[in-house]
C-alpha cells in the first residue's frame, strides 16, 4: 500500500486544527460568590457561546470569567477575561469587547442576568433574565387542624377557583396552628 506523504500530513493538520478551536471550559465568579474563583460556576458552551443563566447581583454586582476554576488567583488571572477598564458597567443586551487580564465588569443594576460570552468575538453581553413563570395548579386544597379531617390529604377542603391566579373557600380551623 502506497501513502501520500501530502495527502497524510494535511489530514492530520487538519485534525489538530479542529482540536485547537474545540470548546473549552469557562468559568464565572464575582461579587454574587463572594468573588471565589474555586466555587466558580461552569458556563454551559452551545452554538459558539458561554452562557451563565439567572445569576443574581447586588447594586454594583461584578463579575469576571475564566478558563481556570482554582483557588490560585495568579492562574486564575492568568487565564481571565474582563473590561479593559476594571469594573466598567455592562450596557444590558449589548455585546461589548472584553480583553484576557484582570478587569471585572460590573451589571448595569441589581437584578437576575443571564450572562453571554463569546471567546471567538471576544465579546459579552449581559441580559436580565426571563420572567419566571409561575404555574397555578388547577385545583388547591387546605389541610391542617381543621373541623373536619384534620391533617388528612383524603378531607382536604376543595378551595373554588376564583379565577386564572385566585382561589377562595371557608375552612374552620381547631386549636393552634
């Protein structure tokens, strides 16, 4: 069997190519975790991004990335992203060039964000999170130290739905509690 020298040689630079862009691990601490980079939290990598999803601030909250998650801040640093100006505010869903050192960025205001990175546009942006939505359940029922059934899930009284977030009914409660 004959070999092309070539045709190997370029397979092979092709494969360690793919390799080198592969997705790496990136990690986000800041003010929200006391700024602890080994209780970092993984960022979950999909589509080319880093996302962080539904991490609460503080007035002034910061944060910063990395690709090291350790409690050795000089590999930590060696290893992590941020504002070229430290601790510069995010403006909320705008992508903003980030740079490798040590600069923090800083939420635009106290609330719950989901944070996004792109490594390959050195890029973050920094979104409020979603609403949560809360789902009311068709029935609602009371248990406890009532008349009847006390603490019995099989005479829990039936409460009437008012209407799509509201429930209303009588009960008579026994004793204390």
């Amino acid at each position: 069997m004959k070999l092309n020298l070539r045709k190997v040689l370029a397979v092979l630079m092709t494969a360690v190519v793919a390799l080198g862009v592969s997705a790496q691990n990136l990690y986000i601490f800041g003010s929200f975790n006391g700024w602890n980079p080994a209780n970092s939290t993984k960022m979950t990598y999909a589509n080319g991004v880093y996302t962080a999803e539904d991490i609460e601030f503080a007035s002034g909250g910061n944060f910063a990335v990395s690709t090291v998650q350790s409690s050795d801040w000089g590999k930590v640093n060696a290893n992590r992203y941020g504002f070229s100006q430290d601790n510069a505010k995010a403006v909320e869903g705008q992508a903003m060039k980030i740079v490798k050192g040590e600069g923090a960025m800083q939420v635009p205001a106290a609330g719950v964000y989901d944070i996004v990175v792109s490594l390959s546009a050195m890029t973050v942006t920094v979104k409020k999170a979603g609403e949560v939505v809360i789902e009311v359940p068709k029935n609602l029922y009371v248990m406890g130290n009532l008349s009847v059934g006390s603490w019995d899930p099989a005479t829990a009284v039936e409460l009437e739905k008012v209407d799509e977030n509201n429930f209303s009914g009588k009960v008579t409660f026994t004793g204390a509690g």
